[in-house]
C-alpha cells in the first residue's frame, strides 16, 4: 500500500478565501495540498479532503520556543567560535569579540543566537569535546550575563550541552539528528530544553562522499518523522522540536533544491521548521559568488522562498540584511507596512 504525504500549496496575503485553512498558524494560508506517494507526483486536492490527523498537524498554532513566539518569521543569528568554519572561522573565537558580534545581531534584529564550537562543514573531523566547551561555554556566559536573548548550543555531545545550559544557554541544535551521541536527547529531556533537529547523510568528514537518496524529499520527512517520535518517546514534547531539512549536509545540489521546492511538506510534521542555508556552497555555485562572505543576496531569496511556504525561523550570518529583507517581504506580502 502507497503511503501518502501532503504537502500544502502555501499562499500570502489579506484576501483569503473562505475555504483557506491557515498553515501552522503562522501568516500563511492554504486551500489545497499536493497529495504525493513514491510513485507518483502532481495529484492536488482541495485542502477539505485531508485526513484528519494531518489537518491538524498542518493547521496548528505553532507553540513559543524558549518564550519566542512562532506566528511571523524568526531570525537565528550563527556564532561561530571556531578557528575553521568554512564563513567566519577564527573571527569571532574568544567571549570579547564573540560577544561583541552578538550584541551586533541582537541589536540587528536576531531573535535567537546559536553558538557553535565544532566547525561542521564538509570534509570537517570531529572536535573532541574538552575543545568544544572551552570554545562555548565562556562565550555563552559572557552573552548571557549582558543579554537576555534565547540562546542554542550547536552540538552533537552531550557533555557539551550540559556545559552550555548550566552557562545560560536554552536550547540545543543537533546538526546529527540526535544520532551522533544516545545521551543527548534523554538529558535535553530531563532538562526540558528545546530541541533543533537537523537531517544529515553521513557525518562532516564523510557526508559530501557521493550521497544518495531514493526521493530526498521523502527520505529526509521519514527520517525527521521518525526522529520526532523518538523524542515524543523520551517526553520531549512536539511543541518543544524544531525541523531542519539540513541543506547541504550530505546533499548534491540538485538535492537541496529539491529540498527547498518542497519544503513545505515537513509542516505536515506538526513542528516550526528551520531553514539554514546561509552563505553555502550551492548559494554560491548557483549566484556565481565565490568568496562566501559575498552570498547574501543569494542566501536571502533562498531564505524568502522558504517562508512564503511556511517556514517559520532562518539561519544566517548576516542577520541586519536578513532583518531588511523580511521587513519588505512582510510590507509587500500584506500590502501594508507592519
């Protein structure tokens, strides 16, 4: 037997339909799906034939992360304090500068930081996790006692995380999918920390090797289903999980693409979706910008087209252009200034 998935045709604007369901809570609107299994693509229905548990899911008021309210777009600002990140690396390593750069974003418009101390770009090996929490956990001290910003620990480690929250920081963002290290999600239960659950095809060192999907489309919503039942299992609630399609990580760019037409499908999920494709190899490869640090043009339409289809959060790099951006999106998607 074929299984289904629905993916809605989001829309934007005042003027909705009366039959227009709202989609994830959040400022967009639908009144039909596209109704696709492994076989077969392009079947579109009225938004009414639904099941009713995906409905629901797709439907739903996305609940407050970490006290951030989720019905209009979320900046993530990065912050990496790594000496090798493929964008920024060594910029921002030490609390001065790396609290400096957030007090920048924060003021620039970013809603949350996340803090990172193990590049993750391809072809990186593994940081042991001594490294890593001197890297984070000063920085996240530093922030915390100057800003009141929600903060998220970018790591795969356990021992990392704990570091992290006991220095003030809120959430955990796992570019694994919480299956790098087993203890991870059972202390993000115990803690009650929401959680950023990233899909990946292999690990940094390995994962642009010649990855394969079936229909990574698919493959990447099974996985992400999957992962989200797991965490319901340990007593991680769905209100507490965010999805990240993971762009770029063990994907060719016909992948990501993919990824990113479709990207409304994972709302069916029932979670508010991240979208992280800032300044990455495809942007640049595509817009013709080489240097990474030129890619925010790029980064930007790509981030845009995302939330015209639901996507509730982005993380970027360049958080003031980003901020622009969104305004002018939302002033010309509503005919009004807001």
């Amino acid at each position: 037997m074929s299984r289904y998935y629905y993916r809605p045709l989001a829309q934007i604007g005042p003027h909705r339909p009366k039959e227009a369901l709202p989609l994830a809570g959040g400022p967009c609107w639908f009144t039909h799906v596209e109704v696709i299994t492994r076989k077969d693509r392009g079947n579109y229905v009225p938004a009414a034939h639904l099941p009713d548990d995906v409905h629901a899911l797709l439907t739903s008021q996305r609940a407050p992360i970490a006290g951030l309210s989720l019905d209009e777009p979320r900046i993530m600002g990065i912050l990496n304090v790594t000496p090798d990140s493929f964008s920024d690396g060594g910029r921002f390593a030490g609390a001065g500068k790396a609290l400096a750069h957030a007090t920048h974003m924060a003021a620039s418009g970013a809603d949350v930081l996340d803090i990172g101390g193990e590049s993750t770009r391809p072809g990186a090996a593994e940081v042991p996790h001594e490294a890593e929490i001197a890297r984070t956990a000063p920085v996240i001290e530093a922030i915390r006692s100057k800003l009141s910003i929600p903060i998220s620990i970018d790591t795969r480690k356990m021992v990392v995380a704990k570091a992290a929250l006991q220095n003030g920081a809120n959430m955990v963002n796992d570019v694994s999918g919480f299956t790098f290290d087993a203890k991870l999600a059972s202390f993000c239960a115990k803690e009650k920390a929401p959680v950023f659950v990233m899909h990946a095809q292999g690990d940094p060192m390995t994962m642009q090797k010649s990855p394969y999907y079936r229909d990574v489309l698919l493959d990447v919503f099974d996985f992400l289903e999957k992962q989200v039942a797991y965490l319901e299992s340990l007593g991680i609630d769905r209100d507490r999980i965010v999805l990240d399609p993971g762009i770029g990580f063990g994907k060719t760019i016909p992948h990501n693409l993919a990824l990113l037409n479709g990207i409304g499908l994972f709302q069916s999920l029932g979670c508010a979706v991240l979208l992280g494709v800032s300044r990455k190899g495809f942007i640049g490869k595509i817009g013709q910008a080489a240097e990474a640090e030129t890619r925010a043009p790029g980064s930007i339409a790509t981030g845009l087209a995302a939330l015209a289809q639901g996507v509730q959060m982005l993380r970027v790099h360049d958080v003031a252009e980003t901020k622009q951006a969104i305004r002018l999106w939302q002033a010309v998607t509503r005919g009004e200034q807001v």
